[in-house]
C-alpha cells in the first residue's frame, strides 16, 4: 500500500526528529565520554543549572569588581588633582 | 600614579564575592524536602526572600542619612540617601519579579489582586520610584536635598505597614498570612543553613552595589563643581 505523505501528519510537521534524533540523545553515547560530561548528566541534569547560574553569578561579580576599580582610579585621580591645585 | 592605577578590593567584597558563591552552589545542590505543589521551587526560598532583606536594609540606610541629613545639612548625606533608595528599588523590582514567575508555577497565576503581600510590595516601591520623580523636580541641590529628606522618611515609615503588618492579618498566599506563623514553625530546619548565609551574602551584595553608586554619584559631583 503506497502512503501519501498528507495521510502522516507527523511525518509532514516533524522531519527534523527522524534525521537528528541520534544525534540530539546525547544520553545514548554516554559511555563514551569522559567523567565531566558525565558528572553533569548526574541527578537529572541539576548540575547544568548549577552552571549557568555560576556563569552568570560570575559574569556579573567580574564586571561590578570592574566598575568598583574603575570608580577608585577616578576617586584617586580627582583627588591627586585637588593636591596639585593646593 | 601609574603605579597604584587600580587598588585592591577591601577583603569584606571578597567575602561577600565567596559567600555568594556557597549560596548559589547550596541552594541549588543540597536535598530539600518535597512539598507538594511547591517541589523543587521551594530553592525560590534561597534568593528571592533575600531580594526583599536586601530592600529593607538599603531603605533603612537611606532614611538614617535623610534624618542625618536634617540634622547637619551636608550633601554628601543627601548623596548617600539618594544611592541606598536607588540600589534598594533596584532590588525591590528583582523580588517583584521573581515573585511573579514562582506565583505563575504554583498559584498559577503571573499576578494576582487577591494577594495582599504581593501589590503593597509593588506600591511600595511605586513610593520609593516617586521619592525619584520628586527629586528631579527641583534645580535647587540644597532644596532638593531637603524635601526629599523629609519625603524619605515619609516613604520609610510605609514600609512596615505595607510589607509586614497589612498582609499579616489579611487572607495571603503567602506564608504568615492571618497571625499565622510566616517562617519559625514552618520551615524546614535544613533550608536555614542556606537562608541565612544568602541573607547575609545578598545584603552585603546590596552594600557593595550602594558603595560603588555612591562613588560614582560623588566623583560625579565634585566633578560638576569642579
């Protein structure tokens, strides 16, 4: 029996699936990765959260140290002036 | 002076910047007990009840250099006040909107006027956004400075009311809603060993982000006047 592709609506909407699945179930080829990957695959997938609220903790620690500094050169600055002028 | 361009931190930011640290790790990684409901989003505990400590501290650094203002006029008081209320709001918004998306996943809802807690907290920092507007209203530093040194204490004396003892004797989601005990009774004692390390490390967070506007805002000055 010949099968019309407007009869599987599925295979019309979700061509994407029957290609890439193998490649997306990055469960399926744990075994052969190394102790990181599969440190993070642990407890259903907490520590991938744990990451990305660390990067943006750290992210955004970086940039306020930053500003922090920038502020104390100019507090330096303004004031080694203010001697000068004196 | 290129020697010294950049100086180094003062070890409390370091503190702040390791306890910080622990708290994220800890909220996310230690084992909670299962709610019904609330499940996993019961971590929320950890970094949203923190946002609302860190508002009231920096609301009450606010209103004690508003009155230090009063008593000797000074503009650097005025420049303090105006930095902790900024910082304050700024974390009065985060609370708001983490409120907003832990209420969609277990009240069900984004928001809700049934929920007394949640609009007097946005009210309140609608009172603190207008001590803003009042303050770009005038041209005059000095003048400036002083009413919205009496506004400010105005706008302080609203907050317990609006956050601690209206929502306590009405019908709340929240927890300590009609007398009921908010937190002693009803925590589970492991959450503590997170909560309060990450009150302390959100405050202090909160100090550090004021410490910096506040330079900002003074180098600013002496720079106009300059």
């Amino acid at each position: 029996m010949k099968i019309r592709l407007q009869d599987v609506p599925q295979a019309t909407v979700d061509t994407l699936t029957s290609t890439y699945s193998e490649k997306w179930d990055g469960v399926e080829q744990i075994e052969q990765t190394n102790a990181f990957i599969h440190f993070m695959y642990s407890n259903d997938l907490i520590f991938v959260v744990l990451g990305v609220t660390l990067i943006i903790w750290f992210v955004l620690l970086f940039f306020l140290i930053r500003v922090d500094k920038k502020v104390s050169s100019l507090e330096s600055k303004i004031n080694s002036d203010e001697n000068y002028e004196a | 002076m290129k020697t010294k361009k950049f100086r180094i931190l003062k070890i409390w930011k370091y503190v702040v910047a390791v306890c910080m640290t622990l708290v994220i790790t800890g909220g996310i990684l230690i084992n909670i007990p299962k709610i019904p409901i609330l499940e996993e989003t019961a971590r929320n505990i950890f970094f949203h009840v923190p946002m609302w400590m860190s508002m009231f501290s920096m609301f009450a650094i606010s209103f004690y250099f508003s009155i230090s203002y009063l008593n000797t006029p000074d503009l650097k008081k005025d420049i303090k006040a105006e930095s902790a209320a900024k910082v304050g709001i700024v974390f009065g918004v985060c609370g708001l909107l983490t409120g907003s998306l832990w209420a969609r996943f277990t009240w069900g809802t984004w928001w809700t006027f049934a929920e007394p807690k949640m609009n007097l907290a946005a009210l309140a920092v609608m009172i603190y956004y207008a001590y803003f507007v009042l303050r770009s209203a005038f041209d005059d530093e000095e003048k400036r400075a002083k009413l919205s040194a009496v506004y400010n204490i105005f706008a302080v004396t609203t907050i317990p009311f609006l956050l601690y003892i209206v929502p306590r004797q009405l019908e709340s989601l929240h927890p300590g809603a009609e007398g009921n005990p908010a937190f002693s009774e009803i925590t589970a004692p492991e959450l503590r060993y997170i909560l309060y390390p990450a009150f302390i490390g959100f405050i202090a967070l909160a100090c550090w982000i004021y410490n910096v506007v506040y330079r900002y805002k003074m180098v600013q000055h002496q720079l106009e006047n300059s």
